[in-house]
C-alpha cells in the first residue's frame, strides 16, 4: 500500500483538544508560548456552546481542555465547565496556580479528570522552569480537589501529576514520587521537558526502581542504553483503520480559540483543516476535506525539493512515522 493510500485510510479521533485561551498567569521560560508569538485571545462563552455542540453532536467524546494558555485564565472557565454534557469525559491541564472558592469547586466535580503540572518539590527548583509558581499553592489545589473526591464518595474527578523533568530538577524525581504517594493521585507522569539541548534531561529510571504502579514514564526520557530501548513500548503495527493522527503519531484534533483546527499546536494555520466558525466538526473530517489533508502531508519529498514547508515537517513523531511508512510501502 502506498504512503498516501496509508494515510488515506483514516477515520475521526474520539477525542478532542480544545484551547479555552492563549493567556497564562506565568511565564515559564521553556513553555512555547514565552518562546513564540501566538495570537493572545480567550474562547468567548457562546462559540464555546456552539464548538460542543458541534463536536458531541453524534457521539460522547473525550473533551480536553488544554492548549497554549491557561485554562483558568478565561474568566469563563466554571461556565465552560458546566456547559459540557454528561456523556463527554472531560479533561483539563492546568498549572495548578487557580484560585477557586468553594462554590466554584464544586462545578469541578463535573469534571472526569485533571492533570496539574508540579515539576519540583521545592519552590527554588520550581522557579527554574515555572517562575512565580508555588509548591505550597499547587499542592493545596491538588489536595483541594482530592477531598472534593472523598466527601462525594465519587470516584471522579481523577487527578494526576505531571512532572516536566530537565537538567535541572531531575534530582527532584524521588521526592516526586514521595509527594505523589502522599497526596494520593492516580498517576505521576514523569516527561521529559521542552527545553534546549543544555536543559534537556535524559534520565536512567533504572536508579528509582522499584517504581510505584501509579508512575508512568515518558520513554523519551530514559537513557539511550540498549537494555532501556529494548524495555522501551515498541509502537503498535501501523493498520489501515488508524485515525491519520495515530497514523502520523500525533495527538489528538486541536481546536484553537478562534475556532481553527489543525492536527496539532500550528499557531499559523499553514496546515488548517478549517473553522468551527465556518464549517461544521462532522463537514471538516468528511472524507473529501481530510484526503485533502493527507496529499498534502504525503507529498514531503516534494515540499523538500520546493523548500516548502509544514508543521508536520519540524514534527519529530512525523519524522520517524514518514520513514517508517514509506519503509512498510
């Protein structure tokens, strides 16, 4: 089968990121949006209804509320949260820097499952890669929605830490593990953080073992031994009823602010798959608009000759996807 034919043969994600605003409430020095320019605006509550609407119209859905801003930033964001139907499971990142009083805890009950960011144990490690942000106010958020879980006797909202190792905070990774024990999460996710090569980490796990069930390991992260590559998570066999996201190995549609959705985080929409302003969900992922898309991924070889490119060309997961699609044609 053809690489094109491959990426023809694709069907509509379940799942759906959505950017309630470009705005944070921080300026961390390696997060893509201190480092880039990205069109500054917050989702306005009524195209909010109208993109749920749209996008659950036909089935429940995993509803992620995440992107290059803070979620909490949009003062719209309990309205949000309440909007979205009970059939979708609803997801949202955050730094862990909102205030909330109680009545507005209580609307985040309705959400399934939180991921808050703590890359240290320690505000002066903290302050390397998330200036201004603390320990002590993001724990107590985290605890915060952990007893809204108890008093319910509810099993929701999930809440997981995400730990964003670099050179620097690598040190903190047992203590990590401590405070994610003792508070009492689902998960710790330990990733590897974006960074310049003199900030990147690689980390042999190996030194933490036994590791606890509830950590979950970026495999990027690990040390480039041959032991650790062979007890990597080798890639599933890619099949023709992939989504093109799994083909290519992306994430998840991205629906940004303004309505824009892209296969990714591509602020200037060189690759647009349309607008929830302009175009219904179900009209954007017909088979005639994506097999549009799909030529144009596929025609790499032609875009490196031209020198003209895409987002998915500075994308390391397409880098190695293309290869091995075209190695499997």
């Amino acid at each position: 089968m053809a690489f094109a034919d491959k990426l023809c043969s694709y069907y509509d994600s379940v799942e759906v990121t959505l950017e309630p605003t470009t705005y944070c409430n921080l300026q961390c020095p390696c997060c893509p949006a201190t480092r880039c320019v990205y069109p500054k605006g917050n989702l306005p509550q009524d195209h909010f209804r109208r993109f749920i609407d749209d996008i659950t119209q036909n089935s429940s859905r995993i509803i992620h509320l995440c992107g290059i801003g803070e979620p909490f930033c949009n003062p719209a964001i309990y309205e949000m949260i309440s909007y979205v139907p009970r059939q979708a499971a609803l997801w949202l990142s955050t730094n862990g820097m909102f205030r909330a009083d109680q009545r507005r805890l209580e609307l985040l009950r309705k959400v399934h499952g939180f991921i808050v960011t703590l890359d240290a144990v320690t505000d002066d490690v903290l302050h390397r890669s998330r200036p201004g942000a603390s320990v002590s106010r993001i724990l107590a958020n985290v605890e915060a929605l952990l007893e809204l879980r108890r008093m319910a006797g509810a099993t929701q909202p999930l809440v997981q830490l995400r730990m964003n190792v670099f050179s620097f905070n690598k040190h903190d990774i047992p203590g990590m593990i401590r405070t994610a024990a003792e508070l009492g999460v689902d998960a710790l996710l330990i990733h590897r953080g974006t960074a310049p090569p003199e900030l990147t980490a690689v980390v042999d796990m190996r030194e933490f073992e036994p590791l606890p069930a509830f950590v979950r390991i970026d495999p990027r992260l690990c040390s480039g031994t041959a032991e650790q590559e062979s007890e990597a998570p080798q890639r599933a066999p890619i099949h023709a009823d992939h989504t093109l996201f799994r083909t290519l190995g992306c994430g998840v549609p991205y629906v940004h602010w303004d309505g824009l959705v892209t296969c990714c985080r591509d602020s200037k929409g060189n690759l647009p798959f349309g607008n929830l302003l302009e175009s219904s969900y179900n009209k954007i992922f017909s088979w005639g608009n994506l097999d549009r898309i799909a030529k144009v991924i596929a025609g790499f070889e032609e875009r490196f000759e031209k020198e003209e490119y895409i987002v998915c060309d500075g994308c390391p997961k397409f880098f190695y996807n293309r290869h091995k699609l075209v190695r499997d044609s």
